[in-house]
C-alpha cells in the first residue's frame, strides 16, 4: 500500500507557502502489516480532492497555492496535524491510490478493509456537524436520513466497522468521541449491533441477510460501488468494472455463493413468519423478480436474521409443515445444508417446498434462516417458468399437506427490468357491456392505458352491463413475458369486491398463464397477434379479445368484443394466431386476420421485395378488388367465388371508406414458387417467376372506421374470406423458366393455373395479377366447443 510521511507532507506544505522549490517526496510503499498507521475516514466533496497525481507534483503544478485551499487538501493536511507526533505514516483513499491503474484500483478495493482493520487508529472527520449527533435532525440533515452525510454512504459502513480504534472529530476537527465510546448512538444510527461496533466481525460472523440491512439506507455516487464497498464486509474478491452498473451487485452476490451457503441471501421481502397466506391489497399487490435482488435496499428489514444450523432448521421445519425431517432434506441427509451450484442456467439448489391449490407452478420455499427471537424458519414464494424459478410473492391460499424436496434451477434476475404497456379498445358494439374500472387503479395511466412492470405486474379491468353481468380482461406480466386472460365466471358480489377477488385469484395462476402464452407465441415473431374467447355463462355470447404487439416493443394493444356464437362454436382454452393487415400493424385498433384455409391447399406462393405479404395468383375470369368477399370453392381448384364488395355495402357510406394505396418501391420481379403452402420461399434473385411493370399495391387501412365497418358486417358475413390487398400494374408478363416449371408439370397443377398461363401466354395485359385474402377474425365463429355447444342447446 502507499503511505503519506507524515512530517514529509507538512514539510513541503510549508515550503509551498513559503514559495520555496522543495523535492520533498511525500509517498512510501510498503505492507499494511509492516508498520503502524493512522487512516483518514470521510465524506468525499465532488470538484474538492486531491487525486494522486496532483498530490505528487504538488510543490511543480501551476496552481498549486489554489489546490492547497481546496477542501480535500485541508482534510489531509488537518489529519496530518493530528497524527503529527503519534504516526509516521497517514493513509488517505482520495490521493494514496493511482485511480489511472485499473489493476492498482482493483487491488486497494479488495484490501481496503483488511487496510481500515489493520490501522492503528482511524480518524473520522465529519464535515457537516459540530456535535456527535444523538436524534435525527431532519431539518439540517433533510438529504441523509437526518443524520451526518458520512453516516449515510454506502462505502463508511467497512470504515466504521473495521477499525479497532476510529476517532470522531467535527468539521472544526476538535475530537467529539470514539466507536467504543459512542457504541449505543452508532447502533442507534446505523442499525449494526453492539457487538460488531465493540469488537468487529471477529466475534460475532452476522447472516448475508443482516449485512445488507446495514447498507440498505447508505447510498453511493456510483451504481457499482453499491457491491464494491460491500466485499471487505463479505469477504469476497472480485474484479472492478466500472461500467457494468447493477450487474456489480449481482456479481458480489454470485461471488458469496461460491464460497457460503448462507441460504439468507434469498430472504430479502421474506413471507411473515407463521403467515398461510399473503395479504393482497391495493397498496401490497403481487410481483416477481429474480431471486436476486439488484441492491442492498431490498434486505431493509433483516436486520434480525441469522443463520440456522441443519439440525435445528430441520428439526423446526418438520414441526411446522407437520412431516418427517428426513422428507424435507436432500438424500433424507439433515446433518449438513446442501451447497449452491452457481451455473449459466441460474442457481442449483435443493430446498424444501409446498405447493399450493390450484397452482401447480407455485410453491413455498423454506430456508434455512430465521428471525432473531422466533425460532420458525423464513420461507418464500418460487414460481416455475420454463426451467426456471423465479420469486413470486402475493399469493393466497392453502397449500398442499405433503412437501417435498426438489433440486431447482433458480434465476438470477428476472428476464426485463423494463415495464410493458396494454393499450385496451372496445369494438363499436359491446351488447351494452361497458368498462367499469380498474384494479389496482395505480396500474392505469392518464390516457387510460395500462402500465405494468415486475412490481405492478397485473391488472384487472371489469366490464358490466345493465343487468349486473360482469367480466373481467386480466392483464399481467411477469418472468419478461406479458399475458392476457379472460374471466367470465359468474359474480356474486358487487363490482371492486369482485375485482379484487379476480385479482387474487388470477395472480395466483399467473405463471400458468404467462406459460400459456409462451407457448402460443413459440416460434412465430413474425405473428404477433393472437386470439381467444371466454363464453359468457348462460347466454350464446362470448368475450373475444386480440392481444398482440411486436415482441421487441413495450406496447401491446387488447381488443375486447362481444360476439354471438350459434350452435356453441367457440374455442376458448388456446390462444389463435392471427396476423395484420399490412405493415400497418401497429394501429390503434388492428384489423386482425386469420389464414385462409384453402381446400387441397395452395401450391403457389409470390413474393415482391419491398412488401411483406405473400400473394397467390389472381383468377383470370375476373378482376379482383380490395374488399371481395367470398368463399373458397372446394373445386380442387383453390379458386375465390365472390359475393360481393364491402365497399359496395350500404353501410359503407357511413364510414366514407376506401382502399389505401401503399406508397412504398417495389420491385419488378416477383418471387414465385411451386410448394406446399407455408413453406419458406427463397429469396427475390432466385425463383423468378412474374415480371411486372409499374407495380403497386392495393389494401386496406388499418383504422378504427375499417375495423367498425367488418365488425357491422360480421352479422351476415361470418366465415367469409375478404380480400385484403392486390397487387396492380401496367403489364404483367411469366419468365420462361416459370412457364417451363408450370409446362413440365401440368397435370399437378389447378385447372386456374393452366388457364391463367395460357391468359398471360396470349396477351401480356393482366391488371391484376396477385391479391391476398383472408378472414376477419371478427368474422370467424371459432371452432366448436362441444360442451359450450351442449349449453347452447340447452338454452335454446
């Protein structure tokens, strides 16, 4: 370590007074056990120290009568003064460390507590106060808890508990006690026990848990330091990497497992002791989180817990959860806690669990820690997503009477920090169901929009009629993975009582659904959307909703409609996928599409660069619009047969509606294929198959008029297929090897192929050439629930 000479540092301050040219060289390098020094203590003054390299060519720099006066050089210098006939050597972190050297930075973070410990006497300067504070003061203290800045800093907590002998002086540097002297203030002040303050870590080794709540009201400058100033405290070592923000603490809290089982490190926000169930109010809702925390501001309140040895915590576990201690620990072993496995997948550990009712991804993790005073063992909510675990607190409800012992994977941090927004819309027409309100009503926004995150990671949005029926849209997010439910059920009480029950009992059901989600959305980022319907009991209506939204944006947007299903034909356990008109999906109110299933399926498939959608050939005996709606004809054929135009409707007028033109540069040559539907064509330079000249395309507009208009119609137009967009130009005219592919394998192709070949063969003039159809989902009837059909008819 490098040392301040003492005499050296006041000799060539007085020659720098003096204007006297002075070699004095102030620095000595040794080892902290070699000689006896003093150490300084302090609150660092942003723009006031003196660095190292100032420091050593103090008496050569320009300025230096203007460095002398700054506050940190006055620090130094005054400690000096103090030791001056007591220490050779002085110990300041501000100007004994090169912070140019990563590796010497490195090196005194991870010794600077062995340092602090192993000084003669540390002196401790407040700079804010002329008297040892003994109440908070939140008047002159408003910034810092209301007591000494120095107090509440995250990197004076390893200073005030290593030292064997610190020395307090007030902002006059007069002397106003020491750490012996005022133990019972310091305990007061800082929460760390009598005993720590008397004689250190050496008699009394606190929990992982109990450290923290030391440092969970400190604060530092820098996010990293929050771990940094913590190793000395834990004993661990660990690189500097300035830049990585949070990522520090977790890293510390790693580094700690690889060399402790201290199973208080997941007892942060722990369940009350003895408690069967969680309170779920407004004010304390459910959330997740990796079972790490990203601070020591989440152990607040463990200040009182301590390890368990294995007999004991066994031994109190089997009386409290009533069964055989031998079922509750690993290979029935109760002699000795078993390690932590730190792995890329997350932490492996075996614990002690308890599922609960109707939750078979939740479950009650005991661990092997207690409070201070009450001898049952802490124990927290876990979650299973995929091969994970995550912390999930606010459920409610019994558990189940037989634990197990179960080895789990659990994650370090939950997969997003960032929250995500539901943007929930009615359809012009909701049977007179309206939206009654909120719960909890924090999760609303002021444009009435929904924001949700991992600590306020569910909504439940209530609608309700004339007639007191109710149903409820669930909104949640939780493991970086955003779901939505329906809840049809009948109430039995009024309104924000019903909310409120709906809310528990969804959360505690949550990470299945989040789960089902997932699964819907495996593997089909390019379909964001999906649908799914909730039956009304005792009617022939349904609540449909189209949740969807790009996976890597934060906004999703929930279209709620009422929808009347003949004869039960209503899916409601699966979510569907359905895709947007266009790239114009992002509108506020998507017009969501569902494939169109042709008969014998399509073999063609044509793609133009520059568009998204992929096209099917155009019949030849008509010319196809924006807005035919149809049927697809089981002819073998997969020919359209028209019924009509949406736009010629009568209640088209209404809404003023016409096709949109897309404006965007499109290539000449269209990609065109010959393959089963849905496969995977290959890019535009190979597979030419159509040349077109002048082209453009022809679609909808993805608005809230549009979507009014096909919800109007849905009456008379369900299972329809709707022509969605075309594609025109000037000329259109087949590549030879495109004609030589269809020629070559005649017979394997539609009857409207061979007739549009021998079309474009004799006269290149095709308006028309490629379109896309589909079908509303609001016009779609679902497929057929047989009990809802049972129900139906009943009604009937």
């Amino acid at each position: 370590m490098r040392l301040i000479k003492v005499k050296d540092f006041l000799a060539r301050h007085g020659h720098i007074l003096q204007q006297v040219d002075t070699q004095i060289q102030i620095f000595a390098s040794c080892a902290d056990t070699a000689k006896e020094y003093c150490i300084l203590s302090h609150r660092w003054i942003v723009g006031q120290e003196v660095d190292y390299e100032q420091m050593l060519d103090l008496a050569k720099l320009d300025n230096a009568y203007e460095i002398v006066n700054w506050h940190g050089y006055q620090k130094v210098l005054q400690a000096c003064k103090v030791a001056e006939g007591l220490f050779e050597y002085l110990w300041v972190d501000t100007c004994c460390i090169d912070k140019r050297s990563s590796s010497e930075l490195t090196e005194a973070i991870n010794s600077m507590f062995r340092w602090y410990k192993n000084s003669t006497r540390c002196y401790t300067y407040l700079h804010d106060t002329s008297e040892f504070p003994t109440d908070p003061d939140f008047t002159t203290f408003g910034n810092s808890n209301g007591w000494p800045e120095w107090f509440s800093r995250g990197w004076t907590l390893q200073e005030l508990i290593a030292p064997g002998d610190l020395q307090f002086f007030n902002k006059d540097w007069n002397e106003i006690g020491s750490k012996r002297g005022r133990a019972t203030e310091l305990k007061k002040i800082t929460g760390v026990p009598l005993s720590v303050l008397v004689d250190g870590l050496s008699s009394y080794r606190p929990s992982f848990a109990e450290v923290m709540s030391w440092a969970s009201e400190r604060r530092t400058t820098l996010a990293e330091d929050e771990a940094y100033s913590l190793i000395g405290l834990l004993g661990v070592n660990m690189p500097m990497l300035y830049g990585e923000g949070k990522k520090a603490f977790e890293r510390l809290q790693i580094g700690f497992m690889q060399m402790s089982n201290d199973q208080s490190i997941f007892a942060w926000k722990a369940n009350k002791v003895g408690s069967t169930e969680a309170q779920s109010t407004e004010d304390d809702v459910g959330w997740t989180s990796g079972v790490l925390p990203d601070g020591p501001v989440a152990f607040r309140g463990c200040h009182d817990v301590i390890q368990m040895e294995p007999n004991e915590f066994y031994r109190l576990l089997s009386s409290m959860w009533e069964t055989h201690a031998n079922a509750l620990a690993a290979n029935g072993e109760c002699r000795t806690l078993p390690a932590f496995t730190v792995t890329n997948r997350g932490i492996q550990i075996p614990l002690p669990l308890r599922p609960y009712y109707g939750c078979p991804s939740v479950f009650r993790a005991a661990l092997a820690c207690r409070r201070r005073g009450n001898l049952m063992p802490l124990t927290i909510n876990l979650a299973a997503f995929g091969p994970l675990h995550y912390r999930y607190s606010g459920v409610t409800g019994p558990m189940q009477p037989f634990p197990q012992n179960q080895t789990l994977h659990l994650a370090y941090q939950d997969k997003t920090a960032d929250g995500i927004t539901f943007k929930i819309v009615g359809t012009s027409a909701l049977h007179n169901f309206r939206r009654c309100f909120v719960f909890p009503s924090k999760t609303r926004s002021e444009d009435g929009s929904l924001k949700l995150s991992s600590t306020n990671p569910l909504a439940i949005v209530v609608y309700a009629n004339t007639s007191n029926a109710f149903f409820a849209i669930a909104c949640g997010y939780c493991f970086g993975r955003d779901w939505v439910h329906v809840i049809c059920d009948e109430p039995r009480n009024k309104p924000l009582l019903y909310a409120k029950q709906i809310y528990k009992r969804t959360w505690n059901r949550g990470a299945e659904y989040a789960g089902l989600m997932a699964e819907a959305c495996s593997g089909k980022t390019m379909r964001p959307h999906y649908v799914k319907h909730g039956h009304l009991l005792g009617t022939t209506l349904a609540v449909r909703v189209a949740c969807g939204g790009w996976q890597k944006s934060n906004d999703r947007i929930v279209t709620v409609d009422i929808v009347e299903f003949p004869g039960g034909r209503c899916k409601t356990v699966t979510w569907e996928p359905m895709y947007g008109i266009k790239a114009l999906i992002k509108a506020d109110v998507p017009c969501l599409m569902k494939e169109t299933l042709w008969f014998g399926g399509r073999l063609d498939g044509h793609r133009i660069e520059g568009a998204r959608e992929i096209f099917s050939l155009a019949p030849t005996q008509r010319q196809i619009k924006v807005g035919d709606y149809g049927v697809i004809a089981n002819d073998n054929a997969g020919s359209f047969e028209y019924r009509g135009n949406i736009f010629s409707e009568s209640e088209a007028s209404n809404w003023k509606l016409r096709p949109y033109t897309d404006d965007l540069p499109l290539k000449r040559v269209v990609t065109s294929r010959l393959v089963p539907y849905g496969t995977p064509l290959p890019r535009p330079s190979e597979n030419a198959g159509l040349v077109l000249h002048e082209p453009k395309i022809l679609s909808f507009l993805n608005s809230q008029r549009t979507f009014d208009l096909l919800k109007h119609l849905s009456s008379r137009m369900r299972d329809y297929s709707l022509v969605t967009s075309v594609v025109q130009c000037s000329a259109c005219s087949l590549t030879d090897d495109f004609k030589g592919r269809i020629t070559a394998q005649m017979r394997r192709y539609p009857q409207i192929w061979q007739g549009y070949v021998r079309n474009a063969t004799a006269n290149a003039q095709t308006v028309t050439p490629l379109y896309s159809v589909a079908t509303p989902w609001i016009w779609y009837q679902g497929e057929v629930n047989r009990e809802v059909a049972r129900e139906y008819y009943e009604i009937r």
